[in-house]
C-alpha cells in the first residue's frame, strides 16, 4: 500500500521533509495508526508527531478525525492548527 505524505509549517520544519511516498504493511490502516507508525522512526518524529500534541490531519484533501481509513493511493497531509485573522 502506498500513500503519498505531506507535511507543514512547523512540522515541514522539524522534520526536514515536506512530501514523500511512503510504502505501507497490508492491514487497516488509520490516520492515528499512520502517526503512530511514522513516531517509531525517532528523533524529531517522536516529538513531532507525539500524542497529544494538536495536529491536524487530511485525507485526500479533506479534513480527517484520528478514526479515518487511509485507502491505498490517498494523500495524507499533517499540519498544526491554524487561527486566520
């Protein structure tokens, strides 16, 4: 399963990445799943992406809750809450 990753702002930041493809073990996978895979790589993704910390999530350019299906193919963009104004 493959799926297309987009990150922004701070995150983009504190990663160093903005985008990548990134290649999945076949099972159900969800938005929380999908971080919690990508905090087991450590370092600046543990803090990053930690549990807790306000990060916001889209699937397919849609805003997703932590319970939503990641379907093969989808594009998963996580960034941090934004105020407008």
């Amino acid at each position: 399963m493959k799926i297309k990753l987009l990150f922004f702002a701070r995150l983009r930041e504190q990663l160093g990445v903005d985008a990548e493809v990134l290649e999945l073990p076949p099972g159900a996978w969800t938005v929380a799943s999908l971080r919690t895979h990508l905090r087991s790589r450590g370092a600046a993704w543990a803090e990053a992406l930690a549990e807790g910390k306000a990060i916001r999530a889209a699937v397919n350019q849609q805003m997703a809750p932590a319970e939503a299906a990641v379907p093969d193919g989808a594009e998963v963009a996580f960034f941090p809450p934004v105020t407008g104004g």
